[in-house]
C-alpha cells in the first residue's frame, strides 16, 4: 500500500515538474493576449510552489510565496492571468474587492471571511473529485435500490417456517425465488436499455425544515449564522417525503445520495484544509482603494489603513479558524491588483508592501492587441459569436479588415471615453451583431458577411456623436 502511495505521489510531482515557466506562459498564451512580464511573474511563482515542495522539510516552512502587485488599468488581463493560473494548477482560486473589507468594527466584512471562503471551494473541489471516484460504484448501488422499488424483495423464510411448511413448500419457495432472480435481471437489462424511462417510482427524500435565521451583526461574525442554522439541523433531524419522480431521475437522485455515503467527509476536510494551505490563491483586486493618499487626519483614509492592518496578519501568515478547522495562510499565495491611478503603490503600509515582492506593470491595450483579442484565444469574442448564431443556423463571416475595424473602433472609444480594456469589445461587438441576433431565428440557413462598410455602417452614429458613445458605449 506504501509502495502505491509512493508512486501516487511520484507522478504527481513529475506531473508537476513538466510545468516549467515557459510551459506556463505558453498555457496561459492560449486565453491572454500580450502581458509578457506579468505571465513571467506568476509562471515563476507557481513553479516556486513546486520548489519549496522538494527543499528538506526544516527550510520549507521558512520560504514564504513570492506575492504579486499587478499595476494596470481595467480590462487588461488582471483577473484572468490570476484565474487561469489557479486553473492550470488545479488550485481553489478566489477573487475579492478589497473594497469591500472595512476595518474591524466598522460595517463590512472580516477580512477572515475570505480565507473562508477560499476553504469553502477547495471543500467542494475535493468532495467533487471525490464522489468521481465512486462514481461508478454509486451508480450500480443506484441502480439495485430503483430495482428494488420496482421489483419488492421477498421475504426469506425462518427456519421454523420451513420445517412448519414441509420439504414441498420448500422446493417451491427456492423455485420462486428463482424466478424473482431471473425477472430481477429482466428489469436491470430494460432498466440499462432505457425501456423504462417513462415509468414513475416512488422515492423517500430528505426534507429540511432548518428555521430561517439571518444575523444583522458587525464584522467578524460572519459565520454565527452558519453555526445556529447548523444546531437547529441538528436539533431538528431531517424529515423524508415521498416524491413521484421518472426512472431516470431517481436514479440520478439515488445515485447523488449513495456517492455522498461512500465519501469519507473526514477525509475530505483533511486533503482540502491541506490544499488551501499549500495550493490556495486569492487574488485581491482594487487594493489600490485602500491605500491612503495622504498622511495622518482622520476620516476615509483612517478606514483604508485599518484594512490593511488587518489584511496585514493573513498575508503575513497566521490561523483562521473555519467550520472545518484551523486553517494556516503562511503560504496562500496572494496577486493584488490596481489600477493605481490616484494613489501609487508606496502609498500603501510598509508592512504590506514588503510581502508583495514582486510588482509587475501591465500595458494598456492597444488597436493591435485587440485585433489578437478578437481572433487568436481558444475562447476568442469572434468564435463565441460565431458558435451562438450556428445554433441558429446562421454562419458569420468576419473579413479582415472588419476585424481590424472593430479592433479600431473600441480603441478609439476607450480613448474618447473611458479606458475599460479588453471589455469595450464586448460592448462594440453587442451592439454590432444587435440586428442579426434578434433576426437569426428568422433568416436560419443563412451566411452573413461581416465587412469593413457594415461595421462602419452599425457604428457610425455612435462614432460620430460622442455623447451617443459615452451612453451606448
């Protein structure tokens, strides 16, 4: 068992070692246009993870994650460089505003909550993979209760039965359960054929009645609410109801109820408190609004430094306590991001600032970048667009120089109005497509054309009129 355990443990390291920063880069090319520096930034940081993993274990608790500022407008690739990172590293991944922390006492939320929450999803990660592996064996335990309703078991008879109803009515009973037996497997070969998907059975279901319980309370306890729901279940034990439901949905619903009994929850919380610990990310956006832009006084900025003295302990690395237990943030890794237009990054604590090592800046996009925007991710705007209307049975075509001139306009926009990044293409190509998309039910079967004169035709008024663009826009 050891020697399985070791193995295990072998190919997940050299699954890992495969992922080398250019390969991570290179994954992340797929989905993000340009960003070079910042891809380079958490490429390195998550191989760093893999790193400390093999240093001895006395030095490895002393290497702190290398934490990350992103510097860069919105809509320039912050959130989904950090979401697709946590992705390719199979890592439970959380995005929070800073905003919405305030300092303790204040209205708002702990700044606990969110190691929580980061605890929460790798629960549900893990009890997923999980109930995967007994996934098969839940089925066939599914299938043998849903047989068991349309076909009732008989009751063996005692032995004193048996002597009482003589050696005839013995052979006769062995001959029905025989029969039993071979209508049994009858069934089972309709019920995997899918000829009883029609019929309803009748299925005993759990039926919660908790009492709704909603505390008003200050940060900090945030949980309370959880803990009292969680008593009155206990005090209230679950009661079972009788659905009438199809075939096939009792046995999902069966199925659902038997993976739930096969996974040992203990488990589960041990392998998932211990993948937040050491695989967790949270990416903290908007910290730029909690630096303080001016030295002492009272009022806002007061607030703003009070939340990053809280912050301040769970990125350093303390214990949270959770509904699943104890939970360490020494080596969470953390990616801040800001616009930092009015404050600057040394606006922020000292304290702060010294565990964010590594402060990358990221471009603002220009006409070129969306053209690659448009076209070249795996799940690029253009591809999605054209994968809506064929359910319709419309086929776009996307010229060139339409590309471009889509490309063109939303820059042109951002530069007008305001810069929101990649996001202006959602918003141009919206209301480009605005006629076809209402129509396409009606004009199934057809190819369209997308060329430069139609989208200038579409955007015109919008691009002539500023005002029009700054409402449309």
């Amino acid at each position: 068992m050891s020697k399985k355990n070791n193995k295990q443990k072998e190919m997940q390291i050299k699954s890992e070692e495969m992922l080398t920063p250019r390969q991570i880069v290179a994954e992340l090319d797929k989905y993000i246009v340009g960003q070079d520096q910042a891809k380079r930034s958490v490429a390195i940081a998550l191989r760093n993870r893999w790193r400390r993993q093999q240093v001895p274990p006395e030095l490895r608790d002393e290497i702190a994650p290398k934490n990350i500022i992103m510097i860069g407008p919105t809509g320039v690739g912050k959130t989904e460089i950090a979401r697709r990172l946590a992705k390719l590293a199979n890592s439970p991944f959380l995005k929070v505003e800073a905003t919405k922390f305030t300092e303790v006492g204040y209205v708002g939320r702990d700044v606990e909550s969110m190691i929580r929450d980061l605890t929460e999803l790798a629960v549900n990660m893990v009890k997923r993979e999980e109930q995967k592996k007994v996934e098969a064996k839940a089925k066939e335990l599914a299938e043998e209760k849903v047989l068991d309703i349309l076909l009732p078991k008989r009751r063996r008879r005692t032995r004193k039965e048996e002597e009482y109803y003589g050696a005839l009515e013995v052979v006769r009973h062995d001959d029905q359960e025989k029969s039993y037996a071979s209508t049994r497997e009858k069934l089972r070969r309709m019920l995997r054929e899918g000829k009883l998907d029609d019929r309803y059975v009748e299925l005993e279901v759990k039926e919660t009645n908790v009492p709704m319980i909603e505390i008003f309370s200050a940060a900090g306890l945030d949980e309370m609410e959880f803990n009292i729901r969680e008593v009155f279940g206990n005090i209230f034990p679950p009661k079972k109801k009788k659905r009438r439901v199809k075939v096939p949905e009792a046995l999902e619903i069966l199925t659902q109820e038997e993976s739930q009994k096969l996974v040992d929850m203990d488990k589960v919380i041990e392998n998932a408190i211990k993948i937040t610990e050491q695989k967790g990310i949270i990416f903290l956006d908007e910290i730029d609004k909690i630096a303080s832009t001016s030295s002492g006084g009272s009022g806002p900025d007061v607030s703003r430094e009070g939340v990053q003295r809280d912050l301040l302990p769970i990125v350093e690395g303390s214990t949270v306590i959770t509904k699943y237990g104890m939970v360490r943030t020494d080596h969470i890794l953390f990616i801040a991001a800001g616009a930092f237009n009015v404050s600057k990054p040394s606006d922020l604590l000292p304290e702060l600032q010294g565990r964010f090592p590594i402060r990358v800046e990221l471009k603002s996009l220009t006409t070129e970048d969306f053209v690659k925007i448009l076209t070249q991710p795996k799940n690029a705007l253009i591809i999605q667009y054209k994968a809506l209307l064929k359910t319709e049975g419309v086929e776009l075509d996307f010229d060139e120089d339409a590309i471009y001139e889509i490309a063109r306009i939303a820059s042109l926009v951002n530069e007008r109005t305001e810069d929101i990044g990649a996001r202006r293409l959602h918003t141009v190509m919206e209301k480009l497509l605005d006629d076809i998309s209402f129509e396409a039910p009606e004009i199934k079967g057809q190819k369209i054309k997308i060329t430069k004169e139609y989208v200038r035709e579409k955007l015109s008024d919008i691009l002539e009129d500023e005002n029009l663009s700054r409402y449309i826009l």
